[in-house]
C-alpha cells in the first residue's frame, strides 16, 4: 500500500506576537522603556503604556513573566538595561528585521471625509475580527461600538488585498458620510 506524504499546516495568515515579539518591536519603536511603565494595568500611567506595547486582555500575562522574559531578551543580548531602563540593542535590531517587521506603516493623509467603517464577522471568525480591529486602529480610526469605526482616511490597496485574502469582503462595509450630522466629530 502506497502511503502518501501528509502536508505540513501552512502558517496560518493571523498569528498572535509572543511576548518576546512585542517587547523587542516597542522597545525598537520608542527607544527606553521600564517594567514598572507596563504595570499594574489600573493606574492610568500604565494604561498608556499597555496601550503602547498592545497589552489588551487578550494577553493576560503577569508582571513576573514580562519580567522574565525581558531577562531572557536580556540574557540573548536583544535587549539591554542601562540607568534610564530598557532599550533594544543592535542585534535585538536585526532580529526584529529578520522577522519582517516594519515598525511604522506608512498611513495615507487624512482627507476629510467621514468614514464608517461596519461588519459583521461571524464568532467562529473571532481572530479575523480582532485582526481587523487592530488593523482599523492602527490606521487611525476610532470603535464607536465594537463593529462600527469611524475615521477620516482612505483605507491603502492593502487592506482590501488582506480582506479578500481572510475571505471578510462580503462581512466589511465602508460608507462616506457627506456631513456628520449629531456626531461630534473634530
């Protein structure tokens, strides 16, 4: 009987950064960084920080496994702790870049026109939802519910590329909106 070779998974278009991952991509982004900035989650000082590194509740990880881990950075020689805290070292720059990660998307300008941005991702789809969260807020649009974005910036060739890629173009809908109405919007 002929056995036929079983295909490895192919990777999988939306993977979660570790840990490791998003310390190194921040630290590379801001430049100095403390541990004590990141936690506790309550105090509002943290809460911009969190926001910073992208630390919602979906990573519930604790302040000793940060810690950990950014000993670990430390122990590789990817990152470095001197008296204004943490910051990333030349190789933690390489390795960031080895992994294809480009810091800072370009955005396209704002133009004026009012955005909303509406869908309806089915549950079993959660983690294409919260990918396409991420990617509205990183484009600098605001959740005025949790389905429903509001922004003021063409979306790039790129994001619908990624929408009929993960097969959303059917759940995603973009409306321009003429005059804001009883919104107040700056």
């Amino acid at each position: 009987m002929k056995r036929h070779k079983v295909k490895p998974k192919s990777e999988p278009l939306i993977r979660r950064p570790s840990i490791a991952t998003l310390i190194l991509k921040k630290l590379g982004e801001i430049g100095y960084g403390t541990v004590d900035a990141f936690f506790p989650a309550k105090y509002p000082e943290a809460r911009v920080w969190r926001e910073i590194l992208g630390l919602d509740k979906s990573h519930g990880f604790s302040k000793q496994t940060f810690h950990s881990t950014l000993q670990r950075l430390q122990r590789q020689k990817l990152v470095a702790k001197n008296t204004k805290g943490w910051h990333i070292t030349d190789l933690g720059k390489k390795f960031i870049h080895k992994v294809n990660y480009n810091p800072r998307p370009v955005l396209p300008p704002e133009d004026g026109v009012i955005r909303l941005i509406i869908f309806d991702i089915p549950e079993r789809d959660r983690k294409k939802r919260l990918w396409l969260r991420i990617e509205l807020a990183s484009y600098g649009y605001e959740m005025l519910q949790k389905s429903v974005w509001l922004g003021r910036r063409p979306m790039p060739q790129v994001f619908f590329e990624a929408l009929e890629a993960l097969g959303l173009r059917g759940f995603v809908h973009i409306v321009s909106i003429g005059r804001a109405g009883t919104l107040n919007i700056s």
